[in-house]
C-alpha cells in the first residue's frame, strides 16, 4: 500500500495532491478488509466512510480541529489515517486496539464513542469550551442516519441551533432509498448551495421580504418551505442549521471541495453525505447487515472461517422461544432498538411483522412505547442488549415499575461480551435493576431455563426482566414446551458440608466444574442455582447457610450493588449461626475487551479461578478466630 506507506498522520495526508485522495481511500478500504477479515469487527460502516474520513482529514487540521464520530462504527478508516495502521491486525483482541474510539488511545479520538446519538452532543460541548476560551478551531460531529433516530440527537441539534455555536454535523447516509438524490443535479444542487454568492442571495432575498408589511414573515415561511422541493432541508433549518446536500460521499474531489467551502461558513451547519454501506466490497454491498459486524472471514468469498457452533445460542433459544409463546397468545408484541438480528427478533419479524415494532435506537421511548402497550392489554417483550437498556433506567422505574405494567425486557449480551469491550459489557444490569420496586429479574443458568424464563415473565403479571449472555448456550437439552418457574425460588442442586456456592446466571456451569476441583482437594461444596436475583429466595438462603459455615456467591456481574450484595443484605436480616460469604463477580472497574474467555479468567470467573479463590480463602479464614458472621 504505498500511499498508506507515506502517511503517519494526517499531517502526512495533507501533504498530498487532492488528485491521488480517491487512491488514498481504497487503499484505507483495503487495509480493513485485510484486518477485519482475519480478526473479525465492524464493517460496513467503515467502507461506506473511507472516502468521507480521508477528506474530513484532509480539509481539516486534526486533532486541532475536533472531529466526533458516532458510535465508533465508522472510525477504522480513521484509526488507519490516525497513525494506528500498524495496530488494525489487532483491533478488538487483548491488548489491542479498541473497536470504538477512545480518548485514552489516540489524540485524535476526541470523545468516547459507544453508544449511538451522542457525538452532537459533545461536539457542542466541545464547541462551547473553544468559545468560551476564545479559540478559533473547527468542531465536527459525523453521524449515520441511524443515530438520528435517538433522541438524544435532536436535543442537540435544537439546542445547536439555538445557542448559533459555530458547529458542522456530517450525516453520513448510508440508506439506499435516498442514492436517488445523488446524481448530477444533487452535485449542481450543492455547489450552489455552498457557494457565498447563493448564500449572500439568500441573506439579501430574506432582507428584503421581512420589509414588506404584515405579510413579509409568512412570505418568508412559503419561500423557505418551497426550498425543500429541492432539498430535503426543511427540519434542519427549522432547528437553525444551515443545510447542505445530499452529496455524493463516495466522490472525494466534490467531498473536499464542499467542505473546504463550509470550513468558512459561521453558525451551525448540517451537511448530508450519502454513502453506500459496504462500499468496495461486494458481498458486503449485497449484504449490508450480514457485514455490519463478523467474525473472521475469508477474503474472497466472504464466507466466514469460525467454527460451527457445538450448542445455538441464547439468542437463538429466545428467538425461537418467542414465536412458540407468540403462536399460543396473539397478545404478545415484539419491541427491539434497531437491532432485530442481535437480538433475534427478525424471525419475530419476518413471520408476525404488524406484530413487531423496530423503534430506531431509541431505548427510551422503546420501553415507555411498551408500557402505553401494556396499558391496553398487551404483552410487549422489550428485546434490548444490556449496555443499551442502561439508557432506559427512568423509563423501566417511572413508566413500567411504578405502574406494575406487565412489560417483559429480555437482556441480551448480559455479562462480559468479548471483542466489543467496556461500551458494551453487560455489566451492570443486576446492579441497577435489582433496586427498582415491582420488578422480577432472573437469570437463567442454562438454555432450558430460558424458555421457561420467557414463558413465567409473559406470566407474571407485572413488569419482569431476564438477562443472558452472548454466544454458544450450554447444550443441555431443552424441555418440549416452556414451563412458569415458581418466581422467587432456586434450587439448591447438591448439598456440601464446608462451603455452598450461589449461582446466579450461567456462571453455574463454571461453579460445577470448581466444586469437582475443590472437592479433589477433600472440601465438600454444595451448589444453589437461585434463578432469581428479585424476589431473592430468603427461605433456601437461610436453608444453606445453616448447613454450612461458608458461602461463595458467583455472577457475570459488577461486584458493586450486584447479586452478592443481595445476599449480604438477605443474611443480615437473619438471626443464625454465624456465616462467612465471599463474593466474585466483575470487579468494581471497566473491563477491556479481548475474548470472553480470557476476561473471565481475567476477572476471576473461569471455573480454575473460582477453585484457586475459593480455595485459599477458606484456608485463610481457617487461620481467623470464629464469631465472624459476615466476611466478604
């Protein structure tokens, strides 16, 4: 790759002619369908941007200048560009690059980027501060259409547009239904528009018409509403942006030449690029959303190189678990973020489709969209990854939990999910939902606990949440129909005379195995699985402790405010002999991203980490004199 050779940073690509930038974008094309491919990560997002990140660095003298990019989806290209090329092969592993932006990583990722539809916030934030300490550097936040359907964009915007802050927002428009604009007249369309003597007209046609008496305003409003026959501008301007476009992201001479002209405008500027996702790459072009994200895969026929799963996944259990249950009660209702295939909605999809309802990546509105359902007699399941319900936390309190609605929120991607890393880690869900009033929350330590999960949930009657990993499930066979589960109850699978673990989740396989280490070490476990984190089974945890003087809880789960403190504050509501509890779970800090079984182990969770623990805590607590009740 000899242009990518010569450039370091961006510096390095500013030095060039703007003749070779297309070359200099195919060649960033290149560098990540080679690294992707044999690491696996996010792709589409980022070919469909190489053009647009390669003039955006161009035109702009980054870092100096804050480029703020959405999610983090589209910014390989920019990593390439920023002097992490060397690093791609290892994007997403251990010690690696990250997936997403961050700030620690590079000076050129100006702000953390996970979750969608924040990027206009912080840029405005970030254009404040420079104004604010009379600075003169450009701000730009680059968005996909999609995060322009979570609220939180639109805050900005408005409030963009209210303060007039100097600020360009980049909508990167990857939807095909739009490609139409792009063509000869969209190209004509947008010199005009960028041009000062268009604008200069516009400034003095608006003068002009405010003077005519009484009608001069709502003259102005037909005027600027007759615009948007040429320009989809209307809501942008409407919030106080200047708008631009549509252009052709894909044509890098037109791309420099528009941003090179806005560079100079003043106030807030919306400037709409439109991309093809997957650009470069046609088995990605053909198929967007197989190729957002991947595992390895081979280059030249796209087919991907992981090995067969030896059990379906958890998803695949809910997914298939959910039109079983939607067959027997046309009540139930599917609500998923945008994410249809993470979560397994899209057979929902495809075979009850007035029944399903993809609100855009908007967490919020999805959950209190399922209460106003649940009001009328609906059994909405709210499908959501664990990170991202974390944005709903008012909506699942205020307008589920308050009014006992009976909304159903399946966890996807509970616990430490790998590759993706800290942004996405479901880490915390325990911890913040055990604490809301009203509401079930279980965990299933296995596959067939799942379906009978989702079945008691639909049951309840009241707003109820499970939670369950990403990946491979157990492999235990599943029983032929779903069954309710008496809620608040575990089960207590062997019983030990020196220490029981309590297992909450699927780290119940890992206890297995650690209580088989322990007890070749001559120290009797016994095992709960208590299913339940809310209602916590107070019964068999009085049970169990009367049995032994030692107690192991074990989650996939931050160790602050998560299902070990549960059982501390179960225990210390009763009167017993005295007990001594240990806790492992996630610790009290981010977790990178790597392989998720290398980060169990990491973090103390892989079933011979357990053992070691287990095993030399009771030997040091051996050594301590008695009448401890509770140790953690």
């Amino acid at each position: 790759m000899p242009l990518l050779d010569q450039i370091h940073s961006p510096a390095d690509l500013r030095k060039l002619h703007p003749d070779i930038l297309p070359d200099v974008a195919q060649e960033v094309r290149e560098k990540i369908l080679e690294a992707v491919s044999q690491v696996g990560g996010h792709l589409g997002a980022s070919l469909g941007a190489a053009e647009l990140t390669t003039a955006l660095h161009y035109v702009f003298n980054t870092p100096e200048d804050r480029l703020v990019w959405d999610t983090g989806h589209q910014g390989y290209g920019h990593k390439v560009l920023t002097g992490r090329s060397p690093q791609l092969k290892t994007i997403r592993q251990m010690d690696g690059i990250s997936g997403f932006l961050r700030r620690g990583e590079s000076v050129y990722d100006t702000f953390g980027a996970g979750h969608a539809s924040t990027a206009i916030s912080a840029a405005l934030g970030m254009a404040v501060a420079r104004d604010q300490k009379k600075e003169n550097h450009k701000v730009i936040a680059i968005v996909s259409d999609g995060c322009l359907t979570g609220g939180m964009a639109y805050e900005a915007l408005q409030n963009a547009g209210n303060l007039g802050t100097d600020l360009l927002v980049v909508l990167n428009d990857n939807q095909m239904f739009i490609s139409s604009r792009v063509g000869s007249f969209g190209a004509m369309l947008s010199r005009l528009l960028t041009r000062k003597t268009m604008r200069q007209a516009e400034k003095e046609i608006k003068n002009f018409v405010l003077k005519i008496p009484v009608l001069g305003h709502r003259l102005l409003r037909v005027l600027q509403r007759a615009k948007v026959l040429l320009s989809p501008s209307m809501l942008f301007e409407e919030l106080g942006f200047a708008y631009y476009g549509p252009i052709d992201g894909h044509d890098t001479r037109s791309l420099v030449a528009t941003l090179a002209r806005i560079r100079e405008f003043k106030g807030p500027i919306f400037l709409h690029v439109v991309t093809q996702k997957g650009k470069g790459y046609p088995p990605a072009e053909k198929n967007p959303i197989k190729y957002h994200g991947l595992a390895r895969f081979d280059l030249e026929t796209g087919q991907s190189l992981g090995a067969p799963a030896k059990a379906p996944t958890y998803t695949e259990v809910f997914s298939k678990t959910l039109l079983t249950l939607a067959e027997q009660d046309s009540s139930i209702i599917a609500v998923t973020a945008a994410m249809p295939e993470g979560t397994g909605l899209d057979a929902f999809r495809d075979k009850y489709p007035k029944r399903y309802y993809d609100v855009g990546l908007a967490e919020q509105h999805a959950v209190t969209f399922a209460a106003g359902a649940a009001c009328d007699g609906l059994k909405p399941v709210v499908a959501i990854y664990s990170t991202f319900l974390q944005r709903s936390f008012d909506q699942i309190l205020h307008d589920a939990a308050l009014q006992k609605l009976p909304v159903v929120f399946a966890l996807d991607r509970a616990g430490l999910v790998g590759e993706d890393g800290p942004t996405h880690h479901g880490a915390f869900d325990l911890s913040y939902l055990r604490l809301i009033p009203n509401l079930i929350v279980m965990a299933p330590a296995d596959e067939n606990e799942l379906q009978h999960m989702l079945k008691t949930a639909l049951c309840a009657r009241r707003p109820a949440a499970l939670r369950y990993p990403r990946g491979a499930a157990e492999g235990v066979p599943l029983d032929p129909a779903p069954q309710m589960l008496p809620i608040g109850k575990g089960v207590q699978i062997q019983k030990g005379r020196d220490v029981t673990f309590l297992s909450i989740g699927t780290r119940l396989s890992a206890c297995r195995k650690a209580a088989l280490a322990l007890e070749a070490q001559g120290i009797s476990c016994g095992i709960v699985n208590m299913r339940f984190i809310k209602p916590l089974d107070t019964d068999l945890l009085a049970q169990v402790a009367a049995q032994t003087p030692a107690l192991v809880t074990v989650e996939e789960n931050t160790i602050a405010g998560g299902f070990g403190s549960a059982v501390l504050e179960g225990l210390a509501q009763r009167s017993g002999p005295a007990v001594k509890v240990l806790r492992l779970a996630i610790p009290d800090s981010f977790v990178e991203h790597g392989n998720t079984a290398l980060l169990l182990d990491k973090v103390g969770l892989s079933a011979d980490k357990i053992a070691s623990q287990v095993a030399g805590w009771l030997q040091a607590s051996a050594a301590r004199p008695d009448g401890e009740k509770i140790t953690s």
